[in-house]
C-alpha cells in the first residue's frame, strides 16, 4: 500500500514552530470523503456522488465489501473541450485538481433483493491508484434526498413514508426540515446512521454530532434524541393523532460541513435493537428473543446463520412476523451456547457497587448458574444493580482467557468483569479493552493462572450498574492456548509497473507464543510479486515487499497478509499456529496525530507512473559486527518536472513514533550519518544502519528502504526500493 509515512525528525521543527513547506506528491491516492445521497435501497440501482480529495478523474472499478452489492462507474459527460485535460491525466501526465471532473464522480450501486442491510465498504480504482475506504447504508426502503433550501419549515422536503431520508449538514447553523403525513396511532422509528459514517474517513479533523427532533406542524416539540449508537440518534414515536408532522435534523453545536452526511431510515416496521441469546451456532437454528420497537406480541424468531459463517460478530436481517426488519447483530461461535437461566437464582440484584459486590461475596456459589469449560456464555442484565454469576471448575495453573461481547454488538452494556473464588472474594477484574487498536466497553482477562484446585464465580455486571432488556451480553470462556493475531498497516497498496512498495505487519503474541512469525501473501493481481519476511522472536514487526513487474497491468486485487508459527510443546509435537491480518486503515486526526481503524479489505493496485520512478541501492545485503556501521547509498529516479520532498526511511513512523519496524533487535539508523531528506531536484541519499554492541545474532533479516512523499502532514505516498537483508554476525 503503502501510502502513509511520517517524515522523520523534520517534522519535529514543524511543532516547535519552525516554518516548514513540504510539496504535495501529484500522485495522492484519492481520499473519499461523502456520498450522497448516502444510502442504496435493497433491490435496486441507485445513482449517488462521491466526494473526494485528490483527483477521481478515469476511475474505472469499483470493489464493494460483503454480498449483493456491486457497483460500477456512471461514465462522465465530457465537452470537447474537457476532452484533451481527461486523457492527459489518464495518461499522467497532468494532473486536474481543480473542477468538478477532478474531485467528484458519480457511482451507480445495484442491489440485490437478498442483500443484508446495513453499511458496507467500497473503493474506487482510478489511473492514480485505489482509494481510501467509503461506506454506503443499504437500506429497505426508497431514498428521499434533500431538497435544496429546505432549512425552514416552511421549505421542508416532502416525504412519503416508509424512507430513507438522505441529506447533509452542510454548513453552520444549518437545519434541516422533512415533512410527512400519518394516519392516528403509527408507530415509526428514526434510525440515523452519520456518526458512524465518519470513522473511516481518511482526514476529517470535526465530526458531526447529529441531533433530530420531531415536531408538531406548527412547530411544537414531540420528542428528540442525541446519542443512541455512539453519537448517532435513535427515536420512537407513537402518533396518536392523524395529521402533518416535521422532523428536523441539525448538529447538536449548529456546527456544518459538506461531508457531514447521514441517512435517517423511517418506517413503522419492527425494529431490533438486540437478541437474545446474543451468541449462535453456525448451522444451528437458534430461536432469538427480540428487544426493539413495533414488535409483534410474540417477538421472536428463529434464525439460523449458513454453516461457513466465520466466528465472530456477523449481521442478519430475517423477517419478522413476515415483514423485513433492520440488520442487527449476532455473536457467531463454535463452542458450546450457554444460555442464562430464567431464575433469579442465577444473578443477584442490588442497588449499589457496594451492595453488589457484599451481596455476591456472601454466597457467591449457591447463586451462580453452573457451566463447563470452554463456552459462550449468552445472557442479560435485566435490571439496575444486577450482577450475573456463573460458576465453573478449574485447577491450580490452568490458564483461562475471558473475552466479553456487548459494546461491540451493539448492546447497552458498559460491562465489568470479575473472577470471585469459592467464599466471594474478588481475584481479578477486567473494564475497558482494545480490539484492532480501537478502545472498546468491552472487557478481556486474557490469560487468567487459576491458583488452586475448586470451583470460581465468574461475575458480570453494567459498569455503572443500569440494566435493562438493552443489556445483553455472550462471554467467551476458553482455555487459553498459545496464539498471535496480525495488523497490517494499511489498507491499500500504491504499485506502478516496475515499482514496488511496503506493507509492515505486526504481531500481537498471546497466551505464551514468543516464536518467529513467517509472513505470507495471498490473491496478489497478474504482474504483482512478493517477498515475505519474518516477525522475528525479539520483535513485533515484519514486512512484506510488493513489486509490480515492468509490465504489469493496470488493475486492482484484494489480498490478504498471513502469518505462520510454530510453538514448542513439552515432550510432544510442536503446535502449528497460524493466522491472518486484519487491515487498518490510517487516519489524520485532530491535533496531527496517527490513528488507525480497522476495515474489511486490503486493496493492492497497479496504475500510471508515479512521481517516483525507480529506487535503487547501492547495496541490498548489510552484515553488521556489533558496533558496527554499514552504508546504504540511495539514488532517486524523480518523474520530469516533479521537485517535491522526498524523505527517506527504513522505519514507518510519524512524530517519531514507529508503526513499523522490521530491524532486527539492536540495529538502528544512525541519523547523524545518513541524508534522508531530498529536496528540488535532488536525488540521492543514504542511510547508515549501525549495530548497538550488545546486538544479538540476525540472519538475513527482511527491511524496506522507504521514500515518501507528503499527501499532508500525516499521510505519504509510500515506494520503497528492492528487498534489504540485515544480517547481525556473533560476536
């Protein structure tokens, strides 16, 4: 991918105030910003545009995560003379960064009538590269956009309900006004999806706060809703009287950007908030009981997700009483269902943090509902003060891991989680965790040494001790075994026929694992090799170095990043783990920094000639002594007329903070002799790479030699040239 890099100390003189200029690379990745309207209807084509930052001038794919959706390119209307400036930039010779044809373009998505409703990702492909992630609601029934000036009442858009209402909040203090007609005694639901929509989103330094209220015709207020689902509003409203009804939406500061879209989907079908139980087997009917609105008077289902459904949080929408309802959320696992028995013999109540824990420690084992190892427990904080009690087995040095899935789908609960023993007393405790480097509610003890032989209390509660039908919650349970997960950092891969680039992977080792990681590639695109390295035992990263062959084609993959292992098991075979990465995209945010979000897809592209042409070294093979220093010389084929920065780099770091770090242990580069940063016309450099003395032993081990250029103060486009071995010798 790589687009993203932080220039190394020059920015340092940024923060402290120095003037520094850096020139945009005029191969910066598009970065998709809005689409509007923002939503498609489940059966149907449906015409949106799409902003962006950076030109979409000759986009000629679209890739849509998920099933049933497609979506391709709406072919641009061109004067004669927009003609030439096109084919310029097809051919990349020019780039068009002004103008309507430059950074906006118009994508028709086709939706299949079995489509699951919802969000799904989706890039553009154009002649400069694969762009960054945007989201597009799948919604159920017809899209109503905003009128043009209807930020009055008396201008309000017109509405035939069912809908999805699509607008934006487009500037300051703007409001917007949707007028519609119902008969006495409907029920509908508000769902607003806008929030939401921004977390994927490349640079957007404000987010929206969306508000709606709902008011009478002449303006009297009904009802209102803020923060449902993280910053983005849910209401239901009963109309008891027939008549003209106004919903308004604005953001809660009458603060306004042209990105700050939403969809509101408004109808008077039943609407799920949640199930129980929350967790399913695949391939096993499971009758859910319902939590939402309009739901008929026995809300239940029984739902059963296909048998290839992949373990985790997965989206279903079945019918409901035989009408189609929203997507909501399941915990999918192959380990045994535990379901909370219906008696109060299984939780305790109280009306306090105090009073919870004195309650569960008098009795903690009479109360608590029995289960057997490993599990997923599935159940619900019913009411406030509640704490859930489930009981097991275990023995003296069994490791147990305890991963809690609430906030995650969606659930009302802030859960807390503790590990009491026989007589009550507390033994470990676990709150917030991270998933994906994003902070979630829900809670993880991972890797729980039990001390002795007997029987534990495994007790859940809400944080701040509300419940309610909202509050459900599954509860993994399982022995923990040696394992690692995998990161790559980013999504997406920048190549150009005979260029090649850089994605780091980093390990995340649980459990004991402390091995080396060999790295793999799955799904490259005709023209498109790759060298995999190694996540060495005394680091977290590795990389992968991608090349475009000089011939290869324009044209755009998805891939997937791989990792293997082995992990020593006393007197017996060794385990053989394995795992795949999960891409994280990168994101500006407030204040400068460098944050990542997780997404679905890791897209890999090869299109026109970039600013960069060619990388070459003076050397790919460094063999260190300890305390020792080695040369690598860099010359730079800069594309005619581009005079940019250029920094060069062997770490993937912003503010100097590494996001990637392939060097085996105690290697570094020594800055004090090395010309990193290129300007003008220049085009060469070098990096010195030095062994501490105390290094240990390396063989061969797998480096980039990055060049970036600056797209804005965190993002870069990313090349690097041909594989680098670093070999550390023994003393």
């Amino acid at each position: 991918m790589k687009t993203a890099l932080i220039a190394c100390g020059c920015w340092t003189c940024l923060i402290l105030g120095t003037s520094v200029s850096w020139a945009q690379t005029n191969n910066s990745y598009p970065m998709l910003m809005s689409v509007k309207p923002t939503a498609a209807q489940v059966g149907q084509t449906t015409e949106v545009e799409v902003t962006a930052r950076y030109i979409l001038s000759g986009a000629d794919q679209v890739i849509v995560s998920g099933e049933g959706v497609s979506a391709v390119v709406v072919p641009e209307e061109k004067s004669d003379k927009d003609k030439p400036v096109a084919e310029e930039a097809r051919k990349g010779r020019k780039r068009n960064r002004g103008g309507k044809s430059a950074s906006k373009i118009k994508l028709r998505f086709t939706v299949a009538p079995e489509a699951v409703p919802g969000v799904r990702d989706f890039r553009i492909v154009t002649p400069f590269g694969a762009s960054t992630v945007g989201q597009i609601v799948i919604a159920r029934d017809p899209i109503v956009s905003e009128s043009a000036d209807n930020d009055t009442a008396a201008k309000a858009t017109e509405v035939k309900l069912p809908a999805t209402i699509c607008g934006a909040i487009e500037k300051a203090e703007d409001i917007d006004f949707y007028k519609f007609h119902v008969d006495a005694g409907t029920a509908l639901t508000f769902h607003v999806r806008s929030q939401r929509l921004m977390n994927r989103l490349h640079d957007m330094q404000t987010r929206v706060d969306p508000m709606i209220t709902l008011r009478s015709a002449a303006g009297q207020t009904l009802a209102a809703s803020d923060n449902y689902y993280a910053g983005d509003p849910l209401l239901f409203y009963k109309f008891e009287q027939a008549g003209d009804y106004l919903l308004e939406v604005r953001d809660v500061r009458y603060q306004g950007n042209g990105d700050w879209t939403y969809s509101i989907e408004t109808n008077n079908r039943p609407y799920i908030t949640q199930a129980l139980p929350l967790s399913v087997r695949p391939g096993v009917e499971t009758k859910l009981s319902l939590v939402g609105y309009n739901l008929p008077a026995d809300p239940s289902v029984s739902v059963t997700v296909p048998a290839q459904t992949a373990g985790g949080i997965t989206w279903v929408s079945p019918a409901v009483n035989g009408q189609p309802v929203n997507d909501f959320a399941l915990f999918v696992t192959g380990l045994p269902v535990v379901s909370e028995m219906p008696s109060p013999a299984a939780n305790t109540t109280a009306t306090s943090a105090e009073a919870a824990n004195a309650t569960a420690a008098a009795s903690p084992l009479a109360k608590a509902q029995p289960f057997a190892l490993p599990a997923v427990i599935s159940g619900r904080i019913e009411e406030p003060g509640e704490s859930d009690l489930y009981a097991f087995e275990a023995k003296a040095g069994e490791k147990l891991s305890f991963e809690v899935i609430a906030r995650r789908a969606q659930s009302g609960l802030d859960p807390y989680l503790r590990i009491l023993n026989d007589k009550g007393a507390p033994l470990s405790e676990a709150d917030d965790s991270t998933f994906d480097r994003v902070i979630s509610a829900d809670s993880t003890l991972e890797n729980w040494n039990c001390p002795a032989d007997g029987k534990y209390v495994l007790e859940i509660r809400d944080l701040h001790l509300r419940g309610g039908a909202q509050f459900t919650y599954a509860v993994q349970v399982t022995r923990a075994e040696p394992h690692f997960l995998l990161e790559a950092d980013c999504d997406k891969t920048l190549l150009a026929p005979g260029i090649n680039s850089v994605v780091f992977v980093r390990a995340l080792r649980k459990n004991g694992f402390a091995g080396e990681i060999q790295l793999g590639v799955e799904g490259l695109p005709p023209g498109v090799t790759a060298v995999a390295g190694k996540i060495l035992a005394s680091g977290n990263d590795g990389c992968v170095i991608l090349q475009a062959a000089p011939d290869a084609a324009d044209g755009a993959a998805n891939i997937r990043f791989t990792g293997t292992a082995t992990h020593p098991v006393p007197n017996g075979t060794p385990l053989t783990l394995s795992a795949v990465a999960r891409p994280l995209q990168e994101y500006y945010s407030p204040g400068g920094g460098r944050g990542n979000y997780p997404v679905d897809l890791h897209t890999v592209s090869v299109a026109e000639p970039m600013d960069i042409r060619a990388i070459t070294l003076s050397t790919t093979a460094i063999s260190l002594k300890p305390g020792a220093s080695q040369r690598i010389d860099i010359t730079v084929e800069r594309a005619p007329g581009f005079k940019g920065n250029i920094t060069l780099d062997v770490l993937f770091q912003h503010l100097e903070q590494p996001f990637g770090n392939s060097l085996p242990k105690g290697v570094k580069m020594d800055g004090t002799a090395s010309k990193t940063l290129l300007t003008g016309e220049e085009t060469k450099g070098f990096i010195t790479l030095k062994a501490a003395d105390d290094a240990p032993p390396a063989d061969k081990q797998l480096i980039p030699v990055m060049a970036h250029i600056s797209i804005n103060f965190v993002m870069k486009h990313t090349l690097c040239g041909a594989p680098v071995y670093v070999s550390v010798e023994p003393k």
